[in-house]
C-alpha cells in the first residue's frame, strides 16, 4: 500500500518532533494495537508501540483514506 503526507505533516510535525521518522508512522498505520475512526468519518487513529520512543505508544492519525498521514506524536494516555 502507498502511504501519502499532508503538508502539515512534512512542514509542522516532523519539524516540530524530530525524533519521528515516516517511516516510524508507516509501521504504526501497516500494523496498529488499536484503529478507531472519529466520529465525523474524517481521521482515522492508530496506535502501535514504538521501541524507538522507549516503549512507549505512537498515535498515528490519517485522513479519512487510511493512508495519508496527517499527525504523529507519542500518547502517554494510550493503554493496549
């Protein structure tokens, strides 16, 4: 599957949180714990564990295609 990032994701995201790759993103969206679509249909989540973020969990959220990636940061609430 060919995975997509918006702008906001190259421009923003990555800048704002240099320790994510794509490819960290890719991983988690190929392979999640957990995949919820919101309620208005418009993103969909994923969760995946991350062993390059120290055992902690990365939420991953794409537009409603499943396959392009919009936002990406570790979530200290997630619980598998």
């Amino acid at each position: 599957m060919a995975y997509a990032f918006t702008e906001y994701f190259e421009r923003k995201v990555l800048a704002k949180r240099p320790y994510l790759t794509k490819a960290m993103c890719i991983r988690a969206v190929a392979a999640p714990l957990r995949k919820e679509v919101q309620a208005d249909g418009e993103r969909v989540r994923f969760w995946a564990a991350a062993p390059e973020l120290g055992g902690r969990f990365l939420r991953v959220v794409t537009l409603a295609d499943g396959r392009t990636i919009h936002n990406a940061f570790p979530d200290r609430r997630f619980k598998p």
